[in-house]
C-alpha cells in the first residue's frame, strides 16, 4: 500500500476509522477493533493475518491501533529491514 495523500483518523468507543483520500475520492478505508481490521472492501482479518500480509509476520499485533493511537504531532515509523516507512502528520 502506498498513500500520500490527506486523511482522517477517527477515535471511537470500539475501534479507530482510517480514512485517506486522493484527490477527493477515498481510496483507503480501515477500521481497526480490538481484534481485527476491516477494510472497505467488506473483507475483515485478524490482526496477527494483516500484519502478516502488508507489514510482516514480527510485527506486534496492535501495532496500527498503537500507532494511530499516538497523541503526536507527527509519526514516523521506519523499518528498513522490511522496507516499510509510514508518516502521520495531525493537522
């Protein structure tokens, strides 16, 4: 997956909607729960089976739910052994 465009992170009670757009069409949508993700293609996985398939098999289960939990201003999480970088810059 790659993005570089806006987005929208949502808190709620029981999970944490990602949104993030392109040139005004979404082109993303996840919503991240205690146990899985759910993506807008109606196709829900645990969150050990995601990792799996877009970060890698070592990453902590809960690693997007920590990650978009952050309350920072900007996050950068760089793994250069898998070739992974994702940056989060809140408005």
């Amino acid at each position: 997956m790659k993005f570089y465009d806006k987005g929208f992170i949502y808190h709620y009670k029981t999970y944490i909607k990602v949104q993030i757009f392109s040139a005004g069409t979404a082109v993303l949508n996840l919503k991240i729960y205690d146990n899985q993700i759910c993506m807008d293609t109606f196709k829900c996985d645990s969150l050990d089976n995601f990792n799996k398939e877009f970060f890698h098999k070592s990453y902590n289960k809960n690693f997007l739910k920590d990650l978009f939990s952050k309350n920072q201003q900007e996050i950068i999480h760089r793994d250069k052994q898998n070739k992974i970088l994702i940056k989060i810059k809140k408005d």
